[in-house]
C-alpha cells in the first residue's frame, strides 16, 4: 500500500494511455507506471490518498521503477499513515522520557517551572515528538526534531561543566526551546513541508512568541513575574542561534550561552547531514558521496585510518 | 543649562587641572573646557545629570567650543528633560491625532479594531509618539517613529490605489506597525540608545508579539477569533521589512503589500538621510557633504538645474 | 497559424520519425508533435518562421500538447507578426499618449525642451512604445517599458508632492528616460531578447548617451548650452538607477532625487513580478507559487484577511 | 613656498593664540605650526592660495612639523602651481611622444583614425597628459595617466603577440581609451580629487561618451560610417576593464580582448601600488611595510633572494 | 573504439529491452542506444573499459547518437588509452623541452639548483607532461598543465623585463610550480578528474610541500641550507596564487611577484576559457556562445573589426 | 621595570621637550610621559628593550598614565622577559602534562606513534607550550595554543563517545594538530606577532608540512609506511578547520571528524573571546561591553538569571 504523491494520464507515442504516478511509503518513494490505463482508473487513484497496488518492480536507470498490474482500495483503518513518511530511528517515547528526566534536573527554579509548562502541553508535546528538524536539510524525518533536540541535551550535559562560567541550565533550556517553533512551522502529516504559518513567519518568531506566552503561564502559576532578564535571555537564544544574519537570525549571539548553543546545534545538525550522505549514497564503488549542496562538499566515505581498499 | 554626558578630570602639560566635558541641549552637544579646575569642582558635576553653565563659545577647528567660568546647580522643576534630546520638526500631537484619523478610515472590519486595541494602549501610544526612528540613521530625534510612521501613511494612501491589487488596509496597518517595536528597543529618555530588551530581541520580534499580543486582545473583545491568515500577514510584514536577512530580516516578502511596504520605508528612511546629510552638513562652500556611511556615497549639494555656483 | 521558434527531427523507438517542435503564439508557447513525419514536411517548417498548422491539442503532464495533422503555407500579409509575442494589456496608444500629457506639464524650461526632443523623435518614440521593460523579469511583454513607466510616472505625480524638497521635474524626466535604453538593448521583432549592443553596452550606458546627444539637440534648437549639471543630474540618474554595484549601477544614488528613483522603479518591477507570479502559477489548489528566483521566495496566493480555504 | 591646504585657529592651554595649517609642495604636505600668532596673520594666509614662508622643521612623533617664524607674500609669475602636487617620474612629453609612436601603427584604417581623432583634440590630450591614473589608488600623481597607459601600451606589444588569436589593434586602441574618462573626473589643478561632473558620472561613461563622438567625428572626416561593432567592442572594453559589478563594471568582459584589457591593467596597478607601499614605507627596520587597504596585506620589503638581514 | 564511461539497461514502452550507454574517444563523447538489447550483451560491455562498436550515427536534438549494431571485444595491445581523453593540441615533448630551456636560462644559483631537482624528478615530470590544467575549467585535457605552464613562462620572458624591479628568476620558477601539484591532485589515466589525495588535500598544499621536499634535496646535493626566505616566497607564491580567499588561496599575495604570477595566471587561464568557448559552440548563426559560468557572460563570437555578418 | 614598545620626543606648546613612551610588563600596557626630558634622556631608552623607572601614576581619560621621575639601567639576569607579555592563567608544565596523557591513549598503533613523534620534537614542543593561539583575537597570550588545545582535547574526550560514528582518535591528534602550526607562525619572545616565515605562508600551510614531514619519521622509525589515507585525513582536518575560504581555509571539510573538529574549536575559541570582553571590559556600569569586532556584537554582561540591577 501506497501514498499517491503525484499522478499523471500520459500517451505512447503508440497513443496508448498510460499513468505515471510516484507512490510512497516510509522507505521512500519510487515511479510507478500502469501500461494499459484507462481515465476511469486513472480518477480512482486519490492525489494525497492511498491506495494497495499490486505489480513488480524493475531497474530503471539505475533507479527502481514499479509496473502496476492491478489497483484495490486501502479501507481506512486498515493502515497507519505514518507508514508513509521517513522516521527517525529509535524509540521516541524513551526519547521524550528522556527530555523530561534530563530537565527535572534543573536547578534553577525559574527554567525548571518554564520547561514544566512546555512538558505539560500535550498538544505541544505531541508535534515536539513526532516533528522532523527540518524539511529537507538534516534530521528530516518523523521524530527528527525530538532526536536532534535529545542530541543536544546528552552533548550539553557533558560538554558544558567543562566551561564553568556558562549556566547549564539556560543552555539545557535553550536547547530545548531553540527549534521548537519547528513543531508549528512543518508539516508532517501527509507529508514533510511548511505550514502557512511556519513559510510566513518561521520558527524563530514562533518560538520567541511560545516563550512569551509560556512565560506568562509560569507567572500566573506561580503567582510572581517570571524575570524579563531571563525571558530575553530565552528569546534571544532563539532569535540568534543562526548565527549568521544570512541564515535567518536577526540577531547575533550576544550571551556565551547563545553563542555555545549555535556551535553545537550546527555541529549535530551537520554531522547529521554528513551521516546521512553516506548512508544515502547509492554507489558502493565510489569514494565519495555526491555533493552535498549544504555543506558545499562531497563526503569522503573511505575509513581514513587504513589504506584498505573499499 | 546642560546635560553632562562624559567629564574627564585632565592636567595640562603646566601639571594643572582642567575638565573637558561634553554637554548636551536640544541643538546638539559640544566639547567644554573649565581651564582652572578642582577636584571638588570635577565631583560637582554629575554625569548623565543637568548644571547650569557660565561661560563663553570659542571656535576650535571650526567647532564651537565652551569655554566655562562658573558653574551653579539646577533644581529640579525647573527644567525639561526633553530640552536636552533632539526633537523631531512639528507638532507630534497633531501627527498623532492624523495617524488616528487615517486609521479611522479603515473598512476591514478585523484591521479597525486592531488598530483600534493599539491606539487605546496608552502606554505604549506614549512610547510611539516620543520614540525615535532610530538609534542613529534616519529620524534619530524624539518623535522621529510617529513622524516616519505618519509620513508612510500619507504615501500609502496616495500611492496605493494606483495598484488596485493591493489591499490598502493591510498596508495602513502593517506600516503602522511595522517599526512599533522601536517603542520598546531603543531608549530615549535621557539619550537615544538600545534598551537590553531591545539590544537582545530587536524591534522586529517585539512587533511580531505585540501583533500575537493585540490581536488576542481584539478576540476578547469581539468574542470571535482574529483570523490566523492576517495575524501571520501582519506578523510577515513586520518580519520581512527590512527586505533582506543581511539587514536582519529572518524572513523575505512573500506578500505584494510585504513588498510594497518594504520600499515605501525604505524610501522615505533613506530620502531622511540624504536631507540630513545636507542639513547637517557644516561646509558652506562644499559641492559634496561628507561619505554617508549608510547610503555607501556622499551626498551632491548643487541644485541641479541650474549652473549656478554655490 | 505559429511562429516556429524551435524544431526537431526525433525516431520513436520503433524506428519511425516524427517531429517535436516548439510553437508560438501569443498566448504563449506550447509543445508539438507531428507522429508521421517526414524529412520534407520537417524542411518545409522555417524555424523563425510562420507556417499554419492544423490538429488538436492533448493534455501531457498537465501541460498542453499539440498533435499536428496537416500543415499549410502562411501567405505574406496575412498575418501580423506582433500576434505572436505577449503584449502588455490594454492601449499603448493611449498609454504614450498620457505619458506626453504628463511631460508637457513640466515648468523646467530645460527639462521640458529635453523632454520635447525625445518625445519627436519617431524611431526612438515607436521602440519606446512597443520594447518590453526586460527580457525576463517583469514587463517582459511587447509595450512592457512603456507600461511601467507611465505607471512609475503617475505613482511620482502623487507621492513627490508630499516630499516638497525633491524636484519634481527632474524625477519626472528621469524616469521617463531612466528606461529608455532598452529600446535598443532589447530585441522584440520576432522574440524578446538582447541585441548584440545592448548585450556589449547594456541599458544603462545607452540611455547616458542617448541624454548626452539629446542635450547637444536641445543646444542647437535653443541656440543657448543646456546646463552642465542638469545634463550630469540626468545621467547620474539612469547610472545609479539599479541601486547597487552588483545590479549593474556604476554609480550610486547620491542626489535624492535618484534615490527617490531607484526606489519607485524597483515597487513598480517588484510588484509586477508578484502579480505575474501568481497569475502565472497554474495550480489553482497550491497555497504558494512557485519559487520565484528575482525575490528570492514564493509567493503566498491566500487573501489574507480572511480564513477562507482557497 | 607652499600651497595652504588647511588653516585653523587655535589658542593654546594659555590661551596663547596660534595657528594650525598643512602646508603642500611637491614632495608631500606637513603639518606648521605658528606659535604667536594674530588674527591679522591667520586672515592673511589664503587658505588654497600660496605664501612663502620662513622657519624651521622639528620631527614631532616621527613627523616633520615646520614652525613658522615670518610669511611674505608669493607673487603671481614668480612660481609655478605645479610645483606643488606629486608628479610622475620622469618625462611626460617623451611618454606621450612614445603613445603617439605605437598608435601610428595601428594597421586597422577604422582604428587608426579613430586614434588619430583622439590624439589631435588638443585640450582632451592636455588632460590626459597632466591627469593623474587614480585620486588615491595607484600612480595618484600628476601624468599617472599617461605614465600607467604607456606602460600597458608597451606590455601589450610584447605579451599579445603571444596570444595570435587577440587583436592587437583593437587592444592597442582598447588600452590608450579605457581610462581616458579620467581625464574629466579627476581635478589636478591645485589638487587631486574629482570633478562634480566625474563624480555623478564616472569615467567609465565618461569614456565611452568620449567613443561614441570620436566615432562620429572620424565618420565625418572619413566620409564612411564607422562600423557599429567596432565602436561597441570599444565601449564594452571601457564598460568591462574593472571586470567586476562590484568594482563599478556594469558589464563583464565579453571578448577575449576585454578580459586581457582587464587583467593587464590590474598587474599594471597593483605592481605600482606594490612599489609605493615600499617606496613610501618610513620604518627602515621593518620587514613589512604598513597594511594597505586596496590589497588587503602588508607587502614583504626583504629580498626573497637571500637570507641577508635588511 | 571507444571507453565505456557510464551504460544502462532499460526497458522501451514495449517492454523489449535495449541499453543506454555513453561512449568515449578523444574527439568527445557520444551516447549510444542498442535497441534489441539482451542482459547478456550488457554484462558483456565493461563500464570505464573498451570495446568495438559497429553501427550509424544518427542526430538527436541536434547531438549525435550512436545506433549500435555490434559489438566485439578491443585486445589488450591494440590500442593507446590515451586516445579516449582529449589532449592538449601540438607536441608535449617539444614543450617539456623549451621548459627545460627556459629555465636553464636561470642566473639565480638557488633557483637554478631546485629547478634542476624538480626537471631530473621522473615521475613528477612524467606527470608533469601529462596532467591537464584543470578537471574542467581551463585546458582541461591531456597536458593541459604543461601548455598552461609553457605559455606563462613565455609571456614572463617577454613581460617581466619590462617591470625591472620584478624578479625574474623568482617569476619564473613562481610559475613553472604553480600548479605543479596538479599532477598529483588530478586524474588523467581513464578519465579526468581529482585523486582522493588531491581532493582531500588540493594542489596548492601538495606544490607547498613539494617545495619544502625539493629544496631539502638541494641542500643535500649543495652541502650549503637553501635559503629559507626564497623557500617562503616559493611557497607564498603558491599558496597566493588564486589571489582571493573566496578561490582557495589561504594567503593573498604580498610579493610583488606574487601578484604578478597571479594575474599572469589568470590571464592565461581566462584566455584559454573564451577560446575555448567559441570553439566548443555548437551554432554558427549564433552571435554568441551560451553562458559560461566561470566567467559569469557569454562570449561575442563576431569579428569586431567589422560589421559582416556572420 | 618596563619593556619599552615605542617611545617618542616631542615639544610642549612652550617649546619644552618631552618623551612619550608606551611601556610594557605583564599586566598590560601604559602610555608613558616624562616631561623635563633631554634629547640624551631619550637615547638611553631602548626600544624593545628593558628600564627600571621610577615615577608616579595618573589617570588620563579613565586610562592610567605613568609620569616617569627617573631611570635607572635593568642589568642582564635580574629579570624574566617573560613577565613582560601576557600569560595564561594556571600551569603550562601541567597542561603539557595533561596533553601527554591524553594522547597516551591513543589506540591507533599510527596515530599513536606519530603522537609520540611531535610529543619528542624537544624544540617544537618548547613553542607549543609557549606560543599564544592568536595574534590577538583569542586566547592572545604565551601558553594560549596550549591551554586552547588541552581545552578542546578535554572537550572531545566527553562529547566525541556521544558520536560513536566519529573515530575519536583522529579527532584527537587532529585536534592536538590543528593549531601546532601557531608555534611557528607566530612570535612569542619579546612581543606576540607574526614571523616571517607566518606570515609569508600562515599556520594551516605550516602544519600540513609538520605532518608531512612527521609521518616519514614515523615511518623510518617502524620500517612500514605510514597509511596515506590517514596522512591525508590529518593534512584535510589542518587544512579545512576554519570551515570556510573566507577564513583561510583551502579546502571544506569533507569528512565528519573535520567537520567536528572546525566546530569545537569555534566554540572554544568564541567563548574565550566572550569571557575575555567582558573580563577586560572597563565600565562596571555598563550592561553591555564595547562592540567585539570579531564577533560582530557587544556582549551582555549582566547575569540573565536574575532581574537585579548591577
């Protein structure tokens, strides 16, 4: 059973009818045709809906290709739609257990009772678990965003009590709140893209508005003013960790904690990319992956610490 | 009577005390020297305080310079703060009163009662009509935010309909709004600087979250929600007016009215420069003022149309 | 009957030729097939040239195709060319009529009689009035340059009044002339493109020359030299009018009248750009147009003042 | 006797009067210093103008500093004002005598007698002979010009021949034209610094203004047109040398001979920028001259050659 | 005879088999179709290995395409690799020769000496004679490198004298190592493209320690150190000669030499570049060549000293 | 007792001489007046060279000045010329110490072995436990390579097991590696500035040739080459750790462990530019420091935890 991405009525130079159609599912998406097709079949296969098919695949250029022989309705229920989309590896009910436990263990009472009301919201928490990280670039798959997010966490919590003077706990909190505007600006039903909201406003402004707005929700919980000092603090973590204006942060880091939290969010997020290049090339005689647009590189696949050969 | 913005207790080469201080009134600052100084005298003058100043103007290097005879305290009462800061040209009252009545004119029903819940904030329309524009580049004086704001305005509304595809409301709107965050970013009580808010989030964020903010306002007050697409809308102009990520936009114009408004600012931001430039400039007999950093060139003087010598 | 812009000899796979050619009108362009070509039939169709085709049009991956039965000669005179190019909607007659109405309310005895000289000059006024404003990015349509500056002149009529410190005339002529090269940069007889001077010399250079000799007319008409400053006011003009160095200005704007310029040009293309993004964009279900390369984002299609679903 | 550039009255912490003014000859510009003076003396020195003067030169901070003690009047006749600005080495008679020589054989008819048109206008040959290449960059000295475009005459007669497929006529031409625009944007009278007309303008429109009515001029004389593509690949050589948008090209080399043009000129500037920063360099110990600016590095001052000390 | 760089089995909408292959021989490439293809025939041809072909040719949108009718295998023996890349026009031996003239000519007695270590380096020369200039920018076929490098030294014999305060010994081994580690960082035995050394480490690190290796070996053979700061400007040279950070070079150059052999390089390179296109376009009524990326313009491929036609 | 960088005679207004002198020990530097000074006073101070002075200090412009009553001789051997540069704080023995540890367990046999041959290398290991990590942007102090790279080893030790995919010992001596180049680009004896030799080819190139050179002992020492890949790998970790060409860097990282290794040394080289304004920051007033070029901001240096003022 597949996700339709897309479909197409075409002709043989023969004139025959034939469809063209790119089905999905978690493993990826592939080309389909269907050799004899006719407009009735070809109206009853649903755009963005789903379908059983049955045929064979063959090798087309090096690419896998199917040939539909037959079409049956996929009853609803019969199937989870999260079949369809690429999922981040593991377990992300342990990873988001694991979120809860690491900041439970803020000392800070302030970031303590903020990341409290982030963790209570359900809604929020639901699309924090199950949000990539990004649309394409690295982590951009069901549970990217959570495992990237948990990345994060473990390398902080190691990494950080060897520079005395940062605050763990603005950096635990920054790291937690600092892409979680993804939850709101991709979508990641059907399939992995922006929302309307997140392609007019982005994640940055969305998660300097959650704060604002969560921050609030600590205050009338607890009765005193949540600190401004802090709250800038958060917003602008958020706001700069970018770290470039020419990626979209309208703001420069300007606290060691910001500037820490955009050195190792970038170095998670690339080797994601690098890992990810590897596994995804598709030639096991080459010693380098294609380019990679966003590290303006190839990736060497080669074990640099012998002269084997591959 | 000054405000005394920097002192430094000096010895000439004859080893005697001097003070050189910079004092500043509404006319701009200027360098002042007390040749026969005590220390005493030096802890009597208060830093970021007020004094009155007798003395005589020297011209040194085609500056003014104040030459100090005496000095005497300045009680308080008897004297306004905002003598002491630029101040825009004209009446800000009647600008406000104008930016309220073309507001007025808005048939959008949901763009009427946000513009409506901003204009009843009272502390925030008290911040809007003393803020400048900026901190130094264009309409850097108090006032210079409503006097930019209401002058954009005043474009839209004759422009505009010249491009009936565009939606004038959402363009009054976003252009009263679009540098509304200046309010909170930048201080101008006793000098025109950043606020640490300001400094660490930036008058692009702040706007986005008073719109968040106002707009819940509105659904309070109207018992049925804002609608979501014209939040974003508004939250995207003020997002993308800078037009570019190098000039701290995490977002680039992807409505018309975003894009229309961007060049309307930046028109009538950079056409204040340039009359700046002119006006400030101190060289009469000059063809050219100095470079101007921002506008990358320096500024011709010449009345173009004729050949007439300065 | 098409103007054959492209064509190609092909062999099915079973060995059989067949004709893919590429047709014009001036609804646009479109693919066509002819199954059961010939080499003559494939010689008898001129590229560059006209022909009738008879046929009839399939839909092929959601673009139309065209399946061509028979071919006949189009007779010299039966046609007129200009059909087979778009065309800015509405009267260019009308259009370059207003825009000599505009000019001749100049008080600047100068600019006025420079304005004169132009608008007499047949050869120069006919390709004014049919050379398209770009050959790709907006207005790229026969009539195109005289649509948008006609449009740029009426925006100037309204908005300059309400900056009294800028002249008015010289904005005037400015944007009537900042364009005019193109007239000879771009080719639009039978496809808009670059001819070869405008290719080695480009607008800008052209349109500086073009004021340098129109000057020397004025000259000679009026027996008295046209000020220096005002023909330098007018080339600085068009030299900076692109703004930046990576645009193609070799000068940047520094009279605000050039700034002023430089600003409402790039409203009026930019706007345009956005307008025939979204009519351009051929899925009626998208939110977003297709990414569109000169503002570096796509285009959201949604009213934004209502929630509406599209 | 000296040029008064600059003048300034000032009292000392004695309040002492004395002024403060930059005195330039030819071998460079010093700061003097009148110790007692009168308002009489500081009004009788014509800031601009000439006087002789009478002191004695101290070393204040590694500077020279003249300390006045009498001026006199510098009577009309009695000096010569180009004295008193930096001048080429050498003969500037000779050099052009030497540009005449190898444009005499240009083989091409078209070239030589728009060379030939060039080279008799008298007052434009004044300019070209007298103008400095630069007002700072490079051979920024009285007969820079001249200097810096015989210099590229001579390497293009040894290196293109090289190269048989360049035209050497139309490089040869190509080289005398592309900075003779400088001859207008740059003032060299009583100092260098550039023209109102060359500023708005620039000597890369300049010139080719400058082709495009010597073209009409030799097609006058001739009798016959001059053929268009030759005056556009003169033109697009101006329009291209600084090869660069960035660097105020607004075309990029587009024939061979441009891009020759382009990269002959910057060795020739840059080594003369080399050779400055050396010549200029005061510190007779330092291994490195200062950091300059337009090539973005100190210059090494020792001998590669050896491990000599300096 | 032809190299096998890439082939493909796939299936015709009859579902027959038939094989997509590209072919190689010096003159280009070509691609080949085999319509009634079986798996064994495909398993038959060695992708980056040789064959004979039997068959016609046939034009396809304007490309050749090979219609292959047999096949049979290429004995080892009976054919040159070097045939399937393109090479370099005229005779490399006759090159290497006049290299080893040039520098023979040397006065400099260290100089003389590293260049007699580098020309006697068998392999290196071999590779030297052989590697191209580039993977595709420029000269980039068989003994590309050499070409480059010849044509350099030429002009710097014929240039360089005319710039006394140059260096011309240094200029000259400058140039002849330039890209001397592109024999190491490119590929040239089957197909041109980069070695994992080359791509890991790039030529210009590779020349820098061949000169730290080479100069060693002088020492050794002389019995005297070889200077130190003529091995650093060797190595500045190298390490500059891109001339910009953004093109590799880790420093920019600051010996006069070292701009010198940057632009020279550049010169030549370019050069190589626009006859390069002219020579590769495929349409002779075209005025000009398509677009080619590295030098950011298409090239006029018209004589400019006259107005024929094409 | 002072180290003399520079010194000056100059005149008071009254003619009297002076000397201005900028003094140096290991807390900082400070300007330096001795007013009764005579031409022999002046000449008995060495410049770069060592004084006992006796005097008193002031404050001048916030900044302190010493005004010198007397000198006196510094004879050989009664002080350290290390106490007149900035050191880093702590032990330098027991960083070495710590960095031998370290690399003690290696587990690659190669990478050990050429750990161990840098380790012995008496000469380069004395400049690495000495040399600053920078000119001046961070850690710009004698023993500042050594506690950067400690810093970075002891960081990769907790955060590389987090990513098992990454080969920790590579990263390890890549990180011991990547800066060693400093210990000679650098000059550390009497002031912290570039060599020669540095600044002719800079440290990346530096290192590249250290691990060439290194990785031969290795092997001449085991009588089996050392693995080209993994010299490769080490030269690509040098050569591509400043991420960017912008930075210097010829070549992009290209494998996961340089990626890494150009992340974590950003991070640790930001951070000690951060604590580094703000320690050295002046006003205990101020909210923010002065802006930071190398960071593009001001950094705050209030504690964001809490809302308490200064």
């Amino acid at each position: 059973m597949f996700l339709i991405r897309a479909k197409d009525l075409r002709t043989t130079t023969q004139g025959n009818l034939y469809i063209h159609a790119v089905l999905v599912d978690r493993s990826g998406q592939m080309v389909a045709r269907a050799w004899q097709a006719t407009e009735e079949m070809f109206h009853a296969m649903p755009e963005g809906g789903f379908l059983r098919f049955k045929g064979r695949v063959e090798n087309y250029k090096g690419n896998l290709q199917f040939i539909v022989d037959g079409i049956s309705p996929a009853e609803a229920g019969t199937f989870d739609i999260g079949d369809f989309l690429p999922k981040a590896p593991g377990d992300s009910d342990a990873r988001l257990q694991r979120v809860r436990e690491i900041l439970s263990g803020l000392t800070d009472a302030n970031l303590a009772a903020l990341a409290e009301v982030f963790l209570t919201d359900e809604v929020l928490m639901s699309g924090f678990r199950r949000a990539p990280a990004a649309a394409a670039l690295h982590h951009a798959y069901i549970g990217g965003l959570l495992e990237h997010t948990l990345s994060l966490l473990e390398v902080a919590l190691k990494v950080i009590p060897l520079y005395p003077r940062l605050n763990l706990d603005l950096i635990l909190v920054g790291l937690f709140l600092h892409d979680i505007g993804k939850a709101k600006e991709l979508t990641y039903e059907t399939a992995i893209g922006y929302s309307d909201q997140g392609q007019l406003i982005g994640h940055i402004a969305l998660a300097t508005m959650m704060i604002e707005e969560k921050t609030k929700e600590v205050a009338a919980k607890t009765g005193k003013p949540f600190p401004d000092r802090l709250r800038w603090a958060l917003q602008h973590i958020v706001l700069s960790h970018h770290g470039q204006y020419a990626f979209g942060s309208p703001k420069l880091p300007a606290l060691p904690e910001a500037m820490a939290i955009h050195y190792l969010d970038n170095l998670d997020a690339k080797l994601n990319m690098f890992f990810t290049a590897v596994d995804d090339d598709r030639d096991p005689h080459a010693h380098w992956t294609e380019y990679v647009r966003a590290i303006e590189t190839k990736v060497f696949k080669l074990d640099p610490t012998t002269d084997e050969p591959i």
